[in-house]
C-alpha cells in the first residue's frame, strides 16, 4: 500500500534489471510502483502482472505517456544507454527525478546535458549502481579511510568478468554499438572504475593507460579490457572488466599498514550478509615460513537487498526536495560524472593505441 | 646425520635468507649441510652456531675456499644478484651444482652466461624460488589447465607487496643499485611474473607494459612498480611489486569456465598448510541477488616446508647426475630465464616511459 510519504516511482522499460529493480522498490519503506512503461501497452501489462505489480499501477504504452502521468514523483529509466540522453532529458523536462541505470551516458558530454536539464528542473538524479547501498560498503569506507589500520592507499586492484554464452555475444544490448554501445567497459568495467575511486575516496584519476590487449567485436565494441590509473601522489589502480570470463569480481585495496580483500563486491554471494577481508600490519614470522596478522574476516547483514537500500536512499533524496523544499543532492550525480569520465578515457586510450589518456582539467 | 645417498650442500653467504634455507637441507631427506662460507671465517662460524649446524659442517672464510672443498656437491648461493653472474660461473666451473637465490642475475645476459657455464660443465641449476615447491603448487597447475573446471586461461593477476621499514628502506641490499640492483622488481615482482608464467604454462608473453607510476629511490631502483603482459592469443596478466605497502600476495586467475584465487601464493598463512579457492561455472540466482556456483576452498597439507621441497628436488636432481649419470635438468634453468626476461622488460619499459616492450625472439 502507498502511504503519503511514499516516492512514486514509474519504471520506463521493461528490461531485465527492472524486475530486480521492480522488487526493490517494493521493498523500499519510502517507495512504492505506481506505474510502468513499454513501447507496447500489451508489453507493459504483461511485466505488470508477471513482477507481481499491484492492480493500482498505471500502464503505459509509450515512454512519452509515462512522462505526463501526474501520479508519478520519479523514473526508474533502464533503457539502453544511448537512449539515456533523450530520455533523461525529457524526464527532467517533466519534473520528474531520475534513476538512471549505468553507464548513465555513452560519453561524459552527453551525461552533462542530462545533469543540466535536472538542474533547469530541480530534479534528484542519481544512478542505479547497487553495491556502493550495500551497508558492507559504509564498512569497506570506514576500513580504508582508518590510518591506523589501512593507513594511506597505495593501489586498488578490481575486476568484473562474467561469461556471456554464444546468445548474449550475439544479441545482448550490451554488445551492440547503437544500444549499450561500451559493451564490457560500459557494464562491468563501471562497478570496477566506481571501486577505484571509491577507495580513493571519490579523487580523479590524473592519467588513465588501457592495457595492451583489449578484446572488441566485429562491430567495434568492448568485450573485454583493463587499465592503469594514477593519482596525482602516487595512488594506482588496475581495473579489468571482461564478458569473455568466469563471473570474478575482486577489489583488492593495499595502504601502507592494512589490505582489504573484496570477492563479491558486486553482488554478495548471499543476499543476507556480505563479508570482507582485511589485515593490518601483516608480516612474517621470524624464519619467514608463515603470517603473523592474517587477514580476518568480518560479516555485515544486510536488513535490505542493497538494490532496495539504493531505492530507498533515492527516494529519501527525492522525498526531502518533494516534501521539505531541499535541493537535490550532487553527491551522486558528481560520482556518476567521474565514473564515466574514466570510462570514457579507458575507451579513449584503447580507440588510440592504449595511448596514456590525461584527465588534468576534465 | 649424512648418508651415502644425501647430496652435501654448501652454503655460500651467510644472508638471512639462508638461516631458512639451511633449516631447510636438514629437513630434506636426501640433502645435508656440509659447509659453510663467508667472508670471514669468524662471521661463518658464528652463523653454523647460531643456526645448529652439526660439528662437522666445514668453516670456509672465503667464498673461495667452499669452491675448492671436495666434499661438497653442491652450492646454495644467496649472495646479493649484482654477484651471482661471478660466483655462479666459479662454482660451475669447479663442478659445483648451484641453487641460485632469485633474482638469478641482473639481466638475461648475465643468466645466460652463467647458464653456459652449467651446461660446459654438467652440473645442475635451479632458482631459489619456494612456493612453486609447495604440494599447494601442483594442485593449482592441475585446476588450471582442467578445460572442464577452468577452461581457457584468459587473464591471471598477481600481486605481491610489503612494506619495509625505514631502516629496509634506506640499507636493505634490496634497495642499493651495487647489490640487489633490480628492487622491488627483482625481488617481490619475480614471484609474481613467476605466478604468470606459470598460470600460461610457462608461455612467454608477447608483450610487456609497465604501468605508469612505478616509484624508484634517490639511486634508481624500483620500489614499486606494476606492467600488463599480453600472449598471443588474448590472454594477458597484470603484475604488482612494491616494497611501500601492507604485507600482500595475490593470484586471481581468470578462466573462460574458472576462477582459481590465492591469498598467500608465496609463503603460506601456515606452514603445515595451504589453502586456494576456486569456482566452476560461477553465476547469478534468477534475480542476480547472490550466486550459484560460489566459491570453494580446497586446502592441502604440506608434510615438508615448501623451502624443503625445494631443496629435495634439487638433490634429487643432482643426484641423477651424481649416481646414475643423467643429464642435467632443463626444466627449472628454463623458467628462471623466462623470469628473468620479463623481468628485464619491465625495466626496460620503466626506463622507457612505460613503452610497451616486444618479447619476440628473446
């Protein structure tokens, strides 16, 4: 049931992630579904009824109708990303505040026009990256920026590689130059880009350097990539993103005095709790033949999927600009600038040679 | 207690990596300690002593002197690198079998010649390389090259970091361009190319791309430095070497169907045994909310310390050599060499912007 204090919340799309996305918002205590769109009415309906959507939810048959609904505080916009610009624009335009699934843009020019629209129009935006809700991840920060026990970072190491089967090299939006055109950057390289700046507590990345190697379709699409990044003092980070591997997704974080390992950093193996590793000052025993300071392991359950903390920390946002006249917050859109900006300079580098790409002044 | 059949070990350098490597002979069933050099005949005595070398171990005071002692087979030299290409061609050609402490020279040449000398003179040599000893070792080799558990290798990323203190820092051989010139490279980053290596089967890589960012001291050497590899055929590694940050050493092999993980590749949490996670066929739940397929660990016991399977595969081979007349072992020159020419090329490519270096026809 909505409540009046309840975000309403219209999903633009039908796409896959919306049925997470849909049970999410469910789940969410300050936001409810109060609509759906496809570019078929008939499609709508049938993602209403089989994600369990109540009978109150407003079909629409068209992503235009769906912008006019008066019912509707907020978009859950899943389209494929080259849509996002138009789309976003348009939302903005209405008022309406934005999810907007990742990347948010094909390039950091096209996401700043989004950003614009939403400042002319006082509207939240933020992107559907999931993991970064997770309350394991306010415990992740709370390690790395500890100087006793993590100390200054010097590199952050993470990857994200699933194996696409031969259907989804083929057909997945993601593979295709006119829809997801940033293929495995875009996708998984995004989480793994996110995870660098976050353990660099959110700093831009002085040069950006692909390695050698890249893997790209017949249509000129990423399938798989990494690169180096520097910091100004010396902070690195490798990231590596693939579609052609085994699911793996690591974070390994080294400071001068600890070291946090992540497994799962994406999606926890569990729903329920996400763990993580860290040691602190570790060495060897006096002969060298074993640890002293092995890592240990910690725990954190997690109450609410994180996909449901990120709605709900979403509409909290959209709830205090609706309800007590704040501004919208630029947290958020800031980090999904930056993170696309690096998306952008890792393509740049592998589109020209793996070229070492600066970032001073972007 | 000596025996007939146990090869006699001679210790050249009384390096604190020794006193390990000397617990070791006395645990290797078919090697025992015979000797020891130094120096000085006092600074040789005081270390038999304090590592409880039996009465009979001979006092050499002078690396000279160990070569010319006819009851020694074989040498193991721990002396600093920019001294192995002179000490390991002497001891060659006095007939002496070698186990080399890594890195084995200071580049590919000086490998090679002392190489030559192994060869003109029929005795075996073998890096001081432990880890790839340990029975963890030959479990990894068996996951990684199973094309139902693991498939196609497709990326393979390994670090090894820990943090010296300021007196390491500032008089630590590792740290002085006369002694162990190649740093942080030469010394943590051999294990890691070693781990690539091997996780290609011992394939040279193509190409070598240090990273940019790589940190080296007032004289020069690299205290810290990262490079991708890439092989013919797509797959690529990325290593990280430093002496700057926390106790760290990671391998996260990527597979078109596995995930091989090692968090303590190079000397184990304990020494009695050792532990690696692997995961087959990884993938998400029905709602991508957790995983199916998740990680496993699989933990084998190390009945000898690793250093002394090391040792006991040396004296195995010597004596082959020593009673049944075979041939020298191609296998462990071989891969100190591949070692060695990565090595060289990451330095290489530090000394030259980070260019990409070509590895064909070294």
């Amino acid at each position: 049931m909505a409540t009046d204090t309840q975000i309403r919340i219209g999903v633009m799309g039908c796409a896959d992630i919306a049925r997470k996305v849909s049970r999410a918002i469910n789940l969410a205590p300050n936001a409810t579904i109060a609509a759906v769109a496809s570019r078929s009415l008939e499609k709508a309906k049938s993602f209403a009824s089989s994600n369990g959507y109540p009978q109150s939810t407003k079909i629409h048959g068209s992503y235009e109708s769906i912008l006019e609904d008066p019912e509707v505080d907020a978009l859950y916009v899943p389209l494929p990303t080259s849509l996002h610009v138009e789309w976003a624009i348009r939302a903005a335009e209405k008022g309406k505040h934005i999810l907007l699934e990742k990347p948010v843009a094909m390039n950091v020019a096209e996401f700043d026009k989004i950003v614009a629209a939403c400042e002319a129009n006082g509207v939240q935006i933020m992107d559907g990256t999931m993991w970064v809700h997770n309350p394991r991840t306010a415990k992740l920060q709370e390690f790395l920026s500890d100087s006793e026990r993590f100390g200054q970072l010097k590199t952050v190491q993470s990857c994200f590689s699933f194996a696409g089967d031969e259907d989804f090299l083929k057909n997945d939006i993601r593979v295709k130059p006119g829809l997801d055109g940033l293929g495995a950057l875009g996708d998984a390289g995004w989480y793994t880009i996110r995870a660098s700046l976050l353990a660099n507590n959110f700093d831009l990345p002085i040069t950006v350097t692909a390695f050698p190697g890249a893997v790209l379709n017949e249509s000129g699409v990423i399938l798989s990539c990494g690169a180096s990044l520097t910091w100004e003092d010396g902070r690195t980070a490798t990231i590596y993103c693939s579609f052609l591997a085994n699911l793996t997704m690591e974070i390994t974080a080294i400071g001068t005095k600890g070291t946090l390992r992540v497994h799962d950093f994406i999606i926890p193996f569990q729903e329920t709790e996400a763990s993580f590793t860290t040691t602190t000052k570790a060495w060897f025993n006096e002969l060298v033949t074993a640890w002293v300071n092995p890592p240990t392991e910690q725990t954190v359950e997690t109450e609410l999927p994180q996909e449901a903390c990120m709605v709900r920390e979403f509409a909290r946002l959209v709830g205090e600009i609706k309800n007590n006249g704040a501004k919208p917050d630029g947290f958020w859109p800031g980090i999904s600038r930056k993170t696309q900006l690096v998306v952008d300079a890792v393509k740049e580098s592998v589109d020209n040679n793996y070229q070492q790409i600066s970032l001073s002044g972007r």
